[in-house]
C-alpha cells in the first residue's frame, strides 16, 4: 500500500539510553555499555500488523517486548499526535521522531502549510521527539519555481524549528532522485545544514537509482556530515525481504561507513511489504529478528 494511502487509511487514535550492564574500563571503572535504540516508522508497523489481521496500535506493548524502543508516527495534525504518543507512552514506546508531510511548492497553500508543520513540530518537542522527518508533497517533475520556492519554505521551517530544538531532516522517494536528482540535489545543496539535515533513506536512494549501491554509497559519502536519520529496509533480488537483515545491500558496509562519519544516528526501520515479499512470519518475529540484526551489525 502507498505510504500516502496508507496515511488517510490508518486510525491514529526514536542514540542510544544507557543498560543497568556494566564493564571495568582499563583503569578499572565500570564503563556503561549502550543499547542501541531501535524505532519502527508507522507505515512499517502497519504493513506487517495489517497482513495479520490487526491493528498496529493494538500491538504496541508486543512491540515494546520484542525489541522495538520506539515508533515513528506519521501524523498530519497535533490531535492525532497527541493520541498516538499517549498511546505509546503507556505502551513504554518512545517517540525520538516524527514524519511529516506537506506542500511547500505551491504558494497558494504553502503559507498554511508552514503553519500546520510548525504547530505539529513544535507539540512533537513537547511530547518529547528530537526529529521532525519531513517528505514533501510530491509531484513528478517540479518546476524550477516550484521547487526555488520549496526550498526557501524547508529552510525557513527548519530555522524554526531548530530554535526550538528539532531537527528537521529531509525523507524522500524515488520521485525526488528523478530528472538526475533535481529535486534531492536542489534541496540539500540550497539550505542550511542548520536548517536541514538529511534522513538517509537506505532502499530509495538504492531503488531511485535503478537499484544501485553505488548511487547509496555516494549519497552517503557527499552528505555524511548531514546524516541525522537512516530509515532501514532490505532487499532480496531487488524485492523487499520479510525482515531487515543481509540482501542486495550490503549492510556491513554500510553500517561501517556510517560509523567512520561519526555523527549521532537516529536509526529507524521502514522495512515494508510488495508484490513477491514472502509471508513466513508474524509481524512480532518480524520486528524482533530486525531489530536484534540492527543492533548486531550497526551497534
């Protein structure tokens, strides 16, 4: 299902925290070891829950008991946000991120646009998000004024946003890698990297570019320095696997890359389901196996 479908459809009502575990440092004091906070983005959630029969909210503690530290909701208004992350809390859910959604390029509702991003960010902080993941509205094929104006709008919104400590970063899909990036490259290279930092978005930059891990690897190599947030998914033979683990990218690689950029990474699961991803396991087994690879191979 589309992630934008998916938004209208689903009923809406995040590096690391610190292990009671220990070990003696060479000087001998106990040194805390840290777990790696692992959150699933909704529209993951609600794929897997969905093709169970049931309703990801309605799973949140099973969540929390296989390994998930966190949700990303996908929300469009600061009263389904308020629901969700009530609903988290109770459930031991953290909320580190939100994902957002809006037309910046069109100046005749960009302006109460801006409004509604802001008053849902600024709630997010409140209730305790440190990321704001934003994927513009998107239309194939953005004109030069269109996206001029989508970008002083992102940066603007971003200087917003980080005075009041949240962090805008860029999410996109492979129709903003269409036209040799466009869309991706104008964005990133035209707004202040206080304003805007960058979710790397692991299969879509893959995907967009006729299913490329050099096209990956060279987004991550021009914009590490931006990199607050990696949303995670896999593929086996270019069709997204059951759970996140070893495929077409090489994660190992990945996850060394990442670590030699030595900026904080917020990592987020977007594993999904499409035509030809198998169904062996249950939704639970899916996020548990995910998360312990995550934590394996990127802690």
């Amino acid at each position: 299902m589309l992630r934008r479908l998916f938004m209208k459809s689903v009923v809406v009502g995040a590096a690391g925290i610190l292990t009671g575990r220990s070990l003696l440092s060479e000087g001998g004091e106990k040194a805390e070891l840290k777990h790696l906070h692992v959150a699933v983005n909704q529209y993951s959630a609600g794929n897997f829950y969905q093709r169970d029969g049931k309703n990801f909210l309605d799973r949140l503690v099973e969540m929390k008991s296989v390994g998930v530290d966190g949700l990303e909701p996908m929300v469009d208004n600061v009263k389904n946000l308020e629901n969700i992350v009530k609903r988290l809390k109770d459930s031991g859910l953290e909320s580190r991120s939100i994902y957002i959604s809006g037309n910046l390029h069109d100046s005749r509702v960009a302006v109460n646009e801006l409004s509604r991003l802001r008053a849902i960010s600024e709630k997010s902080k409140e209730l305790g998000s440190e990321f704001a993941v934003f994927n513009p509205v998107a239309k194939r094929g953005k004109n030069d004024a269109e996206l001029k104006l989508q970008t002083d709008n992102v940066n603007k919104l971003g200087a917003e946003l980080a005075a009041i400590g949240i962090k805008l970063a860029f999410h996109y899909h492979t129709v903003e890698l269409e036209f040799a990036g466009r869309e991706f490259y104008h964005l990133l290279n035209n707004t202040d990297p206080k304003n805007l930092s960058l979710c790397l978005e692991e299969h879509w930059s893959y995907r967009g570019a006729g299913n490329s891990q050099v096209a990956l690897f060279d987004h991550l190599k021009l914009f590490r320095n931006r990199i607050s947030v990696v949303h995670l998914r896999q593929s086996i033979g270019n069709v997204w696997s059951e759970t996140f683990g070893d495929g077409d990218i090489d994660n190992v690689k990945f996850a060394s890359e990442l670590k030699a950029s030595n900026v904080p990474i917020h990592f987020v699961l977007e594993q999904a389901v499409e035509k030809g991803t198998p169904k062996t396991l249950a939704a639970d087994v899916v996020f548990r196996q995910s998360c312990e690879y995550v934590r394996r191979v990127f802690g």
